[in-house]
C-alpha cells in the first residue's frame, strides 16, 4: 500500500510523462510534484515505486517512466474525469454532432470511427449495432432433392436467406407444414428462447419438424454471427508516429493484422458492451491488443435504451486518459442519440 507521499509522486510522475514524453527524474518532480522534498528523498521514494514494479528506468535516462501496472493504479484511484454536458460539447464535436444522420446507420458508424480518430489522434474503433436475434417469420422452400432455403425475416423487415443441406428429402408439403407449425409457436422469440424450448419440447415434436427447427435456429446463429462481425475502423496510419513504436515494424504488423482480421476487436468490444461506462485496458489487458505500449479505451452506445454496439479509442499507454475517457464517452452518447433520432 503506498503512503501518501508515494501517490503524490506516482501521480506528479505520470501527468508529467504523459504530458512530455520524456523519462522524469527526481529534479523535475522535485519542483513539480508540490512536495517540500529533497531530491535525494525522491530518489529513494522512486526506488520504491520501481520495486513495486509502477516505475521502470529506461536504459538510456536517469529518468523513470510509468509501467502498465503504474498506469493503472493512476487511472483506477487518482484520476477524475467528469462526463462532459452534451450542450457544451467542444465546437469540434459539434460539428461533427451535425453529420451524423440517424437515416443512414452504417455512415454513423463510420463517421463515429473518423471523429474518434480525429479528436484522439489515435486509433478510433467502433461495432456496427447487432441485429435483433428476434424471429418474426421462418419460411422452408424445397430447391431440389436433400436442399432447402431458410428464409428469416426479422421484426425490422430485414430478411435473410440461408440453403441447408438435409439428411432426407422434403416434399413441398412437408416444409409447408412445418413453416405454419414454426411461425405459430416460436415466431417471436429470440434465436436463443427458442434454442432453449427447442431442448425441452425436441422429444415432443414430429422429428421432421425437430430437424427443420433445429437447421433454423443454426441460420439464425450464423446471420447473428455475420451482423456482429462489423466492426470499422479509422486512423491506423496514426500509431506510425507515435514515439518508439512506429519503428517496431514487427509489433506493428501484429497489430495491423488485427485490424485486418477484426475477429478479435468484436470479441474485445462485445465484452466491454456488457459493462456499463467506460472501459479501460492498459498494456494489453484485453488479450486481443496486446502490446505493453497500447491501451483501449471503450464505451457502450444505445439505442432506445438497449445496448446495440460499442467504440473506442486504441492508443499509446502514454495517452492523457481523462481527455480519452471523454471522448470516447460523449461520442457514444451522440451515436446512440443519432441512430435513435434523437438531436
């Protein structure tokens, strides 16, 4: 547990590299740090901390600079950032607050990644918003022998066509049996209610009907996979300048290809949509950017009161997180306010 004096330098240290980029040695805290010490007294104080492992010295400076666990004991109990007022946002945000077009959704999510990037100057993230997982029609169509279209039609009027292969053939009359039969019991539900009944009432029904209903809720699952799989992303090119790591070209193509691949940034955002606020992730906390130079930050967005997506900022550890943290907070709320129709 650090003493107090300990936190005020850990802190005084941290704000300080943030701002310069450079290590901090015991002089400059000494000066800045508000504290009435020698800097012999904070050279000891600074052992301390690089013992516990929240300060590391660089080989080439007398200098300390914040490690992963120093930045997140600064973010988790001496930082505050207070939510700004969606009336006094900066003219910036603003700006951008006119081009967002609840008509348009996936230009929303665009522009959303670009302002990000653009306010941040790092790495802007967002997920497209999930499609309901709602049934509200299932239709069978017979296209050949051991062959049939799915057809899911969700509350919104979007449809969705999916072929199955099965293990016996249907005749038309079969399929239209069991498209009444579905549509009057399981229209309605979620992919994952009717999972769920279809477990406890599989012994109860017809087993062409079982067999058909199970191929169904498969085609849904995968059209839920595939809409979830949207996530854009803005300003890459922005981690080539940042100090010591645009010239790591091997952690760079690591991390590109995770942008290119967005498999692992959807896992990452689904699970930050779970919290409520913000999230941050510190020097590879998330196990999907994991580089000790990066954090995330992230937030939840709504829309009519339901979480449908999640954004972010990826950025160096180095990044002034109380500017961050509202960033990424007022851009979900505009989000969520455009696709809601909301000004």
């Amino acid at each position: 547990m650090l003493d107090d004096r300990a936190r005020t330098l850990l802190k005084a240290l941290v704000e300080r590299y943030i701002a310069d980029g450079t290590p901090v040695g015991s002089r400059t805290l000494s000066r800045t740090s508000g504290l009435d010490l020698s800097p012999a007294t904070i050279r000891n104080v600074m052992a301390d901390l690089e013992e516990l492992g929240l300060i590391a010295s660089p080989h080439t400076s007398a200098g300390r600079i914040p490690t992963a666990r120093g930045y997140r004991l600064f973010v988790d109990t001496m930082l505050t950032a207070r939510p700004l007022d969606l009336a006094s946002v900066p003219a910036e945000v603003a700006a951008a607050r006119e081009q967002l077009h609840p008509d348009q959704p996936q230009r929303v999510i665009a522009q959303a990644a670009s302002l990000l990037s653009s306010l941040s100057h790092f790495v802007g993230v967002v997920s497209a918003p999930r499609k309901a997982s709602v049934f509200h029609h299932i239709e069978f169509l017979r296209l050949g022998e051991k062959r049939v279209l799915v057809i899911l039609v969700a509350p919104d009027g979007d449809v969705q066509n999916r072929v199955i292969f099965t293990a016996r053939d249907y005749s038309g009359a079969e399929l239209v049996e069991a498209t009444n039969y579905l549509n009057m019991h399981y229209a309605g539900l979620s992919v994952e209610e009717v999972r769920e009944r279809l477990k406890r009432e599989i012994d109860a029904l017809r087993g062409e009907i079982a067999l058909l209903m199970q191929a169904a809720v498969q085609a849904g699952t995968e059209v839920l996979a595939e809409s979830s799989d949207n996530v854009v992303v803005s300003g890459e090119r922005n981690l080539l300048t940042m100090q010591d790591y645009g010239s790591d070209m091997s952690s760079l193509r690591r991390l590109f290809d995770v942008f290119e691949q967005k498999t692992e940034l959807m896992r990452l955002l689904d699970v930050s949509s779970r919290a409520e606020g913000v999230r941050i992730y510190i020097g590879g906390e998330s196990h999907v950017v994991p580089f000790e130079e990066l954090s995330v930050v992230t937030a939840p967005y709504e829309v009519d009161g339901r979480v449908v997506g999640t954004l972010g900022v990826i950025g160096p550890t180095r990044m002034a997180y109380d500017r961050m943290i509202q960033i990424v907070d007022i851009t979900a709320r505009l989000v969520g306010n455009a696709l809601s129709g909301k000004p």
